[in-house]
C-alpha cells in the first residue's frame, strides 16, 4: 500500500515537475517575446519621436517664414500708407500777380490820398464816390481815377468802400433817350422843388450921373437892398432859373444940395450855378438881369422918377446850420437910369447916366415842394 501511495506521490510530482518546467519554459518564452516586442516598440516610438521633432521644426520654420512675410507685406503697405500721407510737398509755380477790376466806391471821410505825381497828401474832408481800382488783388493799396479816367491818387484799401454791387442794382437808364411813353404800371413824380435865396446887400456906390443933372459935385453914395431870388430846382440839370424881385432904399448927400433920398422896385430874371459842394457848404452863383418896376428920388422940395435897367452878379458861400443854410458873399450892380419926370429943372434930363455899385451881403435859403 505503501509503495503505491509512494508511486502515485513520485508520479505526481513528477507531473508536478513536468507542468512546472513547461510554465516556466513558457514564462520565459512569453518574456522573451514581449521583451523583442517592447524594444521594437521602443524603437518605433524613438524613430517616431526623432520623425515628429524633425516635423516640428520644419513647422516653425515654415511658420515662421510665413509670419515674416506676413510682416514684410503689413510694412510695404504701411510704408505706402505712410508715404501717400506724408507726401514731400512740392514748390508750387509763384501765382502771377494780376491788377483788380475797376469799381464804383466811396472814400471815407477823414482818407488821405497821395497825388501819384507831385506825391502830395490830400485829405477827404466828407464822404465822396469816386472810380477806383485795386493795384494789385488782395494788396492794401488802391488807385482813384479822375474825370478823364486816369490814375490820379492812391490811398489804403481801409478808406475806400466797393459800392459796385448798390451801384448796379439801380437800372441803367440812357441820360439822352426821351422816355415820351410811361409804363403800364409806372408813376410820375408831379413835384415841383423851389429854392428861396432872402438877400440883405450894402452897397457903396458910384457915379457921375447924380451930380451932373442936380449939379451937384459929390460922385458917391450908399445904397441898401433886400432882394428874393426865386429858382426852379431841378437835381439833373447844372444851372438853376428863376425870378428875382428886389426893393432898394439909397442915399446921396451933396455938401452944397444938401441930401438926396431914392427907392426903388425891381425885377427880373436870375441864374444860379451851384460848385466846389462840401458836406456841410457849397458855392453859389448868382447872374440877375433887373428893371425898375418902380424908382423914385426926392430932395426937398422937388421929387423925380427915372427908368432903371442893369445886372447883378453875386458870389456867395453857403453854410449849413441847425437853423438852415446861411449865406454870405460880395456882389457888383451896374445900373442905367434916365427921368421920367421932374418938379424941378434938370440938366441934360434925356440923357441916361451909369451907376455901379460894390457889397456885401448875408443871406438865407429855405426850399418848398409844390
């Protein structure tokens, strides 16, 4: 029994032994294999790795590259930009220099203008319209012309106003056409202007006529007058007509005859022409053509009429007040009279005699509308 159960044991392990060599020879083939397996792996993987570095690298420098062109193409373009934006500027051609377009202005008052020939300076005492002409287009200095359309002063651009535009709004009207027909809608102005001239004149007169017909010796005499000169004012024309009326009070005394008292009414027609107009005065002058209405003498006791025509010629300066214009000027009479009738004897009563007379006067003018 003994030996069987020792058989079966020995059997059994060598059974035993038998199954442990194969899983140890199989354990060791196993661990070989996967060993080889590991390393190839392992080579794979480091031949993978080295691979994938390469790549990486290849790929940065590819990227790289393209980042720079990407800057080397934003800095071409912004250099354009740049150069578009701070373009060099060129030196333009010098603009020709051009004179300005005659033009309708008005000096200032108070401007100096300087005579372009004899460089003398004149100073505009009230606003006047003249013709002028920038010397140059946007300088400071302007030309005025004179009546003939010539350069005749200068004067700063400050002192002239342009007027043109104002000027050439009112219609362009032919100063000689007769305009007989009135537009359908049109108007006419049926104002008359008068003009008035009141005249105190003293005189100091002179003659020889006097003393020839009272036989007297004494040549001189005085003579006050107060005269209305009357004119139909017309703006467009340059002399003015009208009527005269004055009344005349005078004086003769003779050391022997004693004195000698004469009065008188006359009138006729007058002429006035009007110059050198200033803002606040103007010149006047006056040509009268006279007859006596009426012109009567007395010397105690005898009394005698005579027949009296002449002219007057008057130069006054009319001055512009708050009351009005005044005037003040010196005027010449030249008078021819001859009897009409007498108490007493005369000698050579046909003949007509001369008398003139120089004087001074102050006067007054006021206008009415009709």
């Amino acid at each position: 029994m003994r030996q069987i159960w020792y058989n079966h044991f020995m059997n059994s392990r060598r059974q035993g032994l038998s199954l442990i060599r194969i899983w140890v020879f199989t354990l060791a083939v196993s661990l070989l294999f996967s060993f080889s397996i590991k390393a190839d792996d392992l080579d794979d993987f480091l031949e993978e790795s080295e691979a994938s570095k390469e790549a990486i690298f290849i790929d940065i420098e590819e990227e790289t590259r393209a980042d720079f062109d990407v800057i080397d193409k934003i800095s071409k373009r912004q250099k354009a930009i740049e150069k578009k934006r701070y373009k060099r500027r060129q030196f333009k051609k010098p603009r020709k220099i051009s004179e300005g377009e005659i033009f309708k202005a008005q000096l200032k008052k108070g401007a100096i203008l300087v005579d372009i020939k004899s460089k003398k300076s004149f100073k505009v005492k009230s606003p006047i319209m003249v013709t002028a002409k920038m010397i140059i287009v946007g300088g400071n200095l302007v030309y005025i012309y004179d009546k003939k359309g010539k350069e005749k002063y200068k004067t700063e651009a400050m002192n002239v106003i342009d007027i043109e535009r104002v000027v050439s709004l009112y219609p362009e009207i032919d100063h000689i056409k007769t305009y007989s027909d009135m537009p359908r809608y049109g108007l006419k102005d049926k104002k008359t202007n008068f003009s008035h001239f009141l005249t105190y004149h003293a005189e100091a007169m002179r003659t020889n006529y006097y003393p020839t017909i009272f036989r007297g010796t004494q040549k001189t005499g005085n003579s006050y007058q107060l005269q209305l000169k009357s004119y139909l004012f017309k703006k467009d024309f340059p002399v003015q007509a009208g009527l005269s009326i004055a009344t005349q009070l005078g004086f003769w005394e003779d050391p022997t005859l004693g004195v000698s008292t004469w009065g008188g009414i006359f009138y006729g027609p007058t002429l006035m022409r009007s110059f050198w107009h200033e803002q606040k005065n103007q010149w006047n002058f006056h040509f009268s053509a006279f007859r006596s209405l009426v012109h009567r003498s007395r010397k105690n006791p005898d009394a005698h009429s005579f027949s009296t025509n002449g002219i007057q010629l008057e130069l006054e300066k009319q001055i512009d007040t708050r009351n009005g214009p005044f005037s003040i000027g010196i005027s010449y009479r030249l008078s021819r009279s001859s009897v009409k009738s007498t108490t007493e004897y005369l000698e050579n009563e046909a003949s007509r005699g001369k008398i003139t007379a120089v004087g001074v006067s102050v006067g007054y003018r006021f206008d009415w509308v009709l």
